[in-house]
C-alpha cells in the first residue's frame, strides 16, 4: 500500500509535466525556388546563340568573306541588337534540316531562324513563335526533263533534304515514291545536277532562287501541300523567349523590317511581279 500511495503522486506530476510541455514550432516548408528568367540568362551571357543555315540562300548562307548573310541571320542580329544592345552578340550556330529540333532540346541555341515551316508534327516537339515568312513546296526539274507533273514523279527519283517539309510531306503522302535523301540543301542541288534525281523538291523560295542563278531548271506549277507559315522556333516550354519574340517581330513589323530584308536578299531572286506580302509576314500576322 505505501509503494501504490508514493506512486500515485510522482505519476501526478509526470504527468502535468507532459501536459506543461511546450510543443516546438513546426518548421516553415523550404520555399521552392525562384524560376530562372530565360531573358535574363541570355543577358547575364551577354551573347544570343542562334541556330541558322548556311548553304540557303538568300536566307542563311556564308559569304566570300566568311560571314554569316542572309535573311534569317539578319534578323537574328537584329534581335541581338534590342536584347543586348549590340548586334554583334549574337553567335551563329550551323544547322542542317534535321538537327534544327534537336539543338534547341539539347539547349546548344536558345533559338532557330533556318526557315522552318510550322507542321502539326513540330509543334508537338518546340515553341513556334507568329511566322515571318510563308511557303510552298514544290519541285525543280531540269529543262529538258520528260517531267510535267507531280504525277510523273510516281515512278522516278526525287531527291529531298531530310528533316525539310517535302521529306515529311513525301513520306506520309506517297509512301511509295523513291526517295533519294541528303542532309544539306547543297547536296540536293549537287545530285540534281548530276543527274542522280529526276527532281529534287524543297521549299519553293529556295527553288526559284536557285533556277535563277543556275539557268537550264524550271519549278513545276503544282504546290506538294499547302502554303504553310515559316516563323522562328524555342525550346518547347520557353514561353518567356517566344512571347519575347512575338513582340520583337510585331515591333519590328512597325517599321517594316522584314521588306526591307526581302527587297536586300529576297526581291532579285524572284519575278519582278513577286508581291512581297506573298513572301514575308510582315509584324508576324499570319493570314492563312
């Protein structure tokens, strides 16, 4: 009995001293990080890393000199020019058809100007920005060529640059035809030439330039698809650079950039009756 009665009051005071306890402050939850503004890794590199063609002309190309001409390169360092204050900081990469997707996913440019046309199928893969420039595919032959039609290239070879519009066109649409695939648009040109492709189909800006300059090639009248909107790509999920792009190009249209670059690079190289506005998208409206 004295065991139980010298228990019963140091259990008491256990347990007011539990009951006394001060309970310690939960721990505030680690506040997640700040996102990264794009924009402001762009200026902290102080350097815009743009992915462009060099063997399209007159959209990228390298010149005698060495220097990266042309279209699409222009805009680029026009873009370098409002972003960084300086059109020299801007650093071209070299991009073929079908490495354009795979640099901006790999982060190797924060952007691509080599004439890309908007398909349902890249737009699943990168960020297009509003268009600059509209497009058809068509196809080259030589002058003295049997070929008429899109038809007649059922049973004969047609060369294409791989990753371009006509190669995923081509493939999907006429599964059957032979193609004949090279990775740069020179090379295309160079196997038509030699006569190893009945035609060779590619973006028809490309073609009419390139029969100008090369006399003895004519551009079949009927389109492979629709005309289609080209316009810069990002990185898929770079909303920041693309929204930044789309008000560069509107500002940009304001003043009439993109004519100004067609009548430099684009305007000799087709008809005299070419009406810019079938060519450029001037402020980035696309009217399809």
């Amino acid at each position: 009995m004295k065991t139980a009665k010298l228990l019963l009051p140091l259990l008491g005071l256990a347990l007011l001293a539990g009951c006394n306890k001060t309970e310690e402050p939960a721990k505030p939850a680690a506040a997640a990080p700040a996102a990264v503004s794009y924009i402001d890794k762009i200026k902290a590199r102080d350097k815009l890393i743009v992915g462009v063609f060099t063997d399209k002309p007159p959209f990228g190309f390298v010149d005698e000199a060495g220097r990266y001409v042309g279209f699409d390169t222009d805009i680029g360092r026009q873009f370098a020019k409002d972003l960084l204050g300086d059109e020299n900081k801007v650093e071209f990469v070299a991009v073929e058809p079908a490495s354009r997707i795979p640099f901006l996913q790999s982060d190797k440019v924060d952007l691509i100007l080599a004439n890309m046309t908007v398909t349902p199928e890249r737009k699943e893969a990168v960020e297009f920005t509003n268009p600059n420039l509209k497009v058809a595919v068509q196809a080259l032959v030589p002058n003295d060529s049997v070929v008429k039609s899109l038809d007649d290239l059922a049973t004969r070879t047609t060369i294409v640059t791989t990753g371009t519009t006509a190669d995923i066109w081509l493939t999907k649409n006429h599964p059957d035809w032979k193609l004949l695939k090279f990775e740069k648009n020179s090379e295309s040109l160079q196997a038509l030439s030699a006569g190893r492709g009945d035609a060779y189909a590619q973006d028809n800006l490309v073609l009419f330039s390139w029969a100008k300059q090369n006399p003895g090639y004519r551009v079949l009248e009927e389109k492979l698809g629709d005309e289609a909107p080209i316009a810069p790509a990002v990185k898929k999920g770079n909303i920041e650079l693309r929204d930044w792009v789309n008000a560069e190009l509107a500002k940009l249209g304001e003043e009439k950039f993109l004519l100004k670059l067609y009548d430099q690079y684009v305007r000799k190289e087709l008809s005299d009756d070419t009406k810019p506005e079938s060519v450029i998208v001037e402020g980035g409206k696309w009217q399809g």
